[in-house]
C-alpha cells in the first residue's frame, strides 16, 4: 500500500510538472510566434533603417531564448539518472533506521543484518570472521549500477535493503566517536538490548569464537614483552605483523583479522574498554 500510496503522489507531481512545461511552452509559442511574423515581414522601402534593425534583434532574440532551452532540455536528458528512484529509496531505509537509533527496534534490526540467513534452514549463519570485517567493507560507497533486479520482488527488495542498512552501519562506525569514554557509555545504555534479542543460541553459534579468540588474543599479546612498542609501528609487512608474538601462534587462527583488530584497538586509545566489554559479553553467556 505504501508503494501504491508513492506511486500515485509521484504520478501527481509528474502530472503537474507537465502541466506547467506544456502551459509555459503554449506561451512561449505564442509569444515567440507573434515575434517571428514579425521579423519574416519585410520593410516597406520608405521604412527608415532602424525598423529593419529592430526587427533582426527581435529575430536574435528569439534564436537565443529556443538555443537556450534546447541547451536545458539536452542537459537535464544527460543528467536524469543521476537521481534515481533507487537511491531515494536507500535514502529512505537509511534514515528511517538513523530515526529509531538506539532504540529496541534499531538494535533488534541491527543485530540481525551483518549475519547471513539461510531460508532454507531458516537460521543465521556466520562464515568465519565475515559477519564482523563486512561492514568496514560496504562503507566505501556502493555501486550505483548494481541490478538488484525488480523491487517489486520480496527477495531482491529484502537484499537491497539489507545492503542499504549495511551502508548505513558502516558509514555509523567511521563517524562513531570511538573513545573509550564514549565506547563504555554506548555499551552501558544499550547492553540490556543486545542481551534480550541476541539468545544463548545464537551467540554460541554466531559469536561466541569471535570473542573468545579474541579475548585469548588480546590476552597472549599484552602479556608478551615490548608489545606496546611493537604495536606504536605501522605500515610493517605482513611477514613482519604476523610473527608477533610468534608465527606458531598467529598461524593457528585462520583469519589474522583478532590481532589486526587490536592493533587498531591500540592505536585508539580503547583497547582496555573494548576488552573489558568483551569479557563481559563472554562471562554472560557462560553464566
């Protein structure tokens, strides 16, 4: 119904929008018409010099006012995809999960688009690290060109949504004031949310070896001498990054993702908060 709701107001504006072109075209017809006559009239010989001038101006005008708006009409034929419906819609999903942010049905929205369901079992799924580097990932700005195939389809509207929420948490974390202060307050008013809508099942399935490795990591490295000075370089190659604390260690995960998540925890200031939270999160669905 919503969508039959916007179709028809779009119907009226696109009515009315042509209901004016046409009326100012009639105009401009007429007008411009009554001009031409003019200027195609010839002077009578004993007309003095200046009728004849004045008429080639009314003709300059005339040719400047139709070049004119052949111009406007060729630019805003180049330029009509540049605003398409698509992405007014993904404007629409983004701002309509900013309104409700940190609120039951934000987190409960929240909590379920990184993770992938799996209609035939109807459960969720987590492919190894996926659910958690995905959303850095969609922050660079989406391909507009996409086919995500005709809305009107359930399936292919519930992906371009997801997508579009993905977009929206993504661009919420590169804004997010990531100081341990803030980080401790956010987890403080909305840890009740996440414990009612995220189940002891689901998290054994879904998290529960994300936090435990990287509660184990954060724990290896910071009990590892000069971690601190280790941590303070970067752009270090790869081979050089994961030999620390050792490459039998860092080999046994099969993501490297729990210790470059670290270093990024380091080089803000919040390692000690997130990890804190973490144990937390972890201690809670043990008990």
């Amino acid at each position: 119904m919503t969508l039959l709701v916007m179709a028809g107001l779009f119907l009226t504006a696109t009515s009315f929008y042509a209901y004016i072109e046409y009326s100012a075209y009639q105009k401009r017809k007429e007008r411009y018409t009554v001009q031409a006559m003019s200027v195609l009239e010839i002077p009578h010989e004993n007309d003095p010099t200046e009728n004849a001038l004045d008429a080639f101006k009314h003709f300059q005008e005339y040719r400047n006012v139709l070049n004119g708006y052949a111009a406007f009409l060729l630019d805003l034929g180049m330029n009509v995809g540049s605003v398409s419906y698509k992405n007014t819609l993904r404007d629409e999903i983004m701002a309509s999960l900013e309104s409700q942010e940190y609120g039951e049905t934000y987190w409960n929205t929240v909590l379920k688009i990184p993770f992938e369901y799996d209609r035939n079992t109807k459960e969720f799924r987590r492919s190894d690290y996926g659910a958690l580097y995905v959303v850095p990932a969609v922050y660079e700005q989406p391909d507009l060109e996409v086919d995500y195939g005709d809305l009107n389809d359930a399936r292919n509207y519930a992906f371009f949504e997801r997508m579009s929420q993905l977009l929206y948490i993504g661009q919420r974390i590169k804004s997010f004031d990531r100081s341990a202060e803030n980080i401790g307050n956010l987890w403080d008013h909305n840890k009740s949310h996440i414990y009612t809508f995220f189940s002891k099942k689901k998290y054994d399935k879904l998290c529960k070896q994300v936090v435990d490795d990287l509660v184990e990591v954060y724990d290896t490295i910071t009990a590892t001498l000069n971690y601190e000075e280790f941590y303070r370089m970067y752009d270090v190659s790869d081979d050089v990054f994961l030999d620390f604390p050792s490459l039998e260690y860092t080999s046994s995960f099969a993501y490297s993702w729990p210790f470059s998540f670290w270093d990024r925890r380091f080089a803000e200031d919040n390692a000690a908060e997130v990890y804190g939270i973490l144990e937390e999160i972890q201690n809670h669905y043990k008990d």
